[in-house]
C-alpha cells in the first residue's frame, strides 16, 4: 500500500488520499439513529473492510456500521484490542467453513503468527487436535496455545511432516502464509479440506479447496472481544506508536516478521 502497489486492488470509486486501516480499539463517542444510546462511552472494536467503504480506522475519529462493532469490557489495554478484529474475523471465518467437530484434526500453517495464533486457540477450544506447521523456535509458543503437535518447518516437507505424526494426513489445513502453496495438500488425507487466507492451490485427491476473508460478523466480534477481555485469547503487541510516528511505525512493520501486531495510537 505504501508503495503504491495496493492500488490496483482498490475498486475504481476509490482514489487517493485515503484513510487505510483494518482495526480500532476506543471508546464510543456518539451513535446514529435506532442505535441504543447508553454505549456512549463503553469501550469499543471495530472492523472496517476500508478497500470497499473508502474510510479505514487509522484515524482518532471513525464511523463504522453497529455491525461492524463490539463491545469490550474493562482491563485489557487497548493497544492489545487492536488485534482482535481483523485477524480474529479472519480465522473465525475459516474454522466456520471447515466446520470441524471435536476430535479432528486440522493443520494451522503459521500458527505463530496473528491469524493462525487465533485459528488454534479457537480451534483447541473446540476440541480441534491442532497440528501447528511452524519453525522450531516456535514450538513452545504454539503448544502454549493450544496445538496437540508441531511439524517444525526444519523438517522439510510439510506433507511428510504432518504424516509421521498423522499417517493418513490431517482432516483439514488452514494456510495462513503467503509460501506454502500446493504442498500443504500433501498433509491433508484424501477428501479433506484446505482453506487459505491467501491464493490456495487447485485441488487433487478430492480435496476441497477454498479461499477465506475477514469479513464484518458483529455477532463473531462480540464474541471475539469477550474471549480476549476474558484472557482466553493471546493478544500479543510487538511495539506502539504514536500516529506522529506512523512512518516509523510502517517502516517498523515491513522490517518483520514480528511476534505480534505494530500498533498505530491516537
């Protein structure tokens, strides 16, 4: 986006300047009509799908839909809100479209990272063996969040990988890097279920293959927000900084990878 080349992506009513940004954390300062009055005041995250709307949250004042908004109760800080909505959507959706029941097995690809960190907390609460595809180093941090069993990337294919701890391949992968590619199909059994967060590879053995998005889901976002105030979900902050500083901010960002979100505060 910095360099210009996110343009192509935007739809053509959109133009420059405009205002990027996925997430807020804040407090409610005023609301439209029908909507009830007495949130005025309560602390808040948003969800802003800005390429569509135009207007994103890097902002200190932002209007988003009421279903695009959560509530969120006292304690956490806001700057560990910030990575609720958009990631946390985000692997929502993904474990809606694999629907798995307690009991299967599903591989999270960059389960280090801040969708995939989600997608196994969210999905060891379910009852979900998570198998965690990620670097050694890692290993401690994704077992923290719930995942059964490490395929350490140092162990080279992740098909093979995921198959000396589940020799019939996993019920499903969830890819959440920008690398893995077709070779997450070799990890999941035949007639499984492979969903990607970026471009997913053509199917083989039957395996169903589909493409997910962080979408606005009020209900989904509540829920969200109540398992993080609750300390039931990792909300991990790499660095803040002020909005004044936002070129270091960014420069901080492609600087990564980093263990948490580069938080932007108004």
């Amino acid at each position: 986006m910095v360099t210009g080349q996110f343009a192509s992506f935007l739809p053509a009513s959109i133009a420059a300047p405009y205002t990027p940004g996925w997430d807020l954390a804040g407090r409610i300062v005023g609301v439209g009509d029908g909507v009830d009055a007495s949130l005025v005041g309560s602390r808040a995250i948003g969800f802003s799908n800005w390429v569509q709307a135009g207007r994103g949250t890097q902002a200190s004042l932002v209007a988003l839909p009421q279903d695009a908004m959560a509530t969120a109760a006292d304690g956490l800080p806001p700057a560990q809100l910030t990575t609720v909505s958009l990631n946390g959507l985000t692997a929502w959706a993904a474990l809606k479209e694999l629907a798995l029941k307690a009991g299967q097995t599903l591989v999270v690809a960059g389960a280090a990272g801040s969708v995939g960190g989600f997608a196994a907390e969210l999905a060891a609460g379910r009852g979900i063996r998570v198998i965690a595809a990620v670097s050694e180093r890692d290993r401690d941090y994704v077992l923290g969040l719930g995942a059964s069993d490490v395929a350490a990337r140092e162990d080279g294919d992740i098909g093979a990988a995921v198959r000396n701890i589940l020799p019939d391949g996993a019920d499903a992968l969830f890819d959440t890097t920008t690398s893995l590619g077709r070779a997450g199909l070799g990890a999941v059994k035949d007639g499984g279920l492979l969903v990607a967060s970026t471009d997913p590879p053509e199917s083989e053995r039957g395996i169903r293959v589909t493409k997910i998005y962080g979408l606005p889901d009020g209900d989904a976002l509540q829920r969200l927000a109540n398992m993080a105030t609750a300390g039931r979900l990792h909300t991990p902050v790499a660095r803040e900084f002020d909005v004044k500083d936002a070129r270091a901010a960014y420069e901080e960002f492609v600087s990564g990878p980093h263990r948490g979100r580069i938080v932007l505060t108004f």
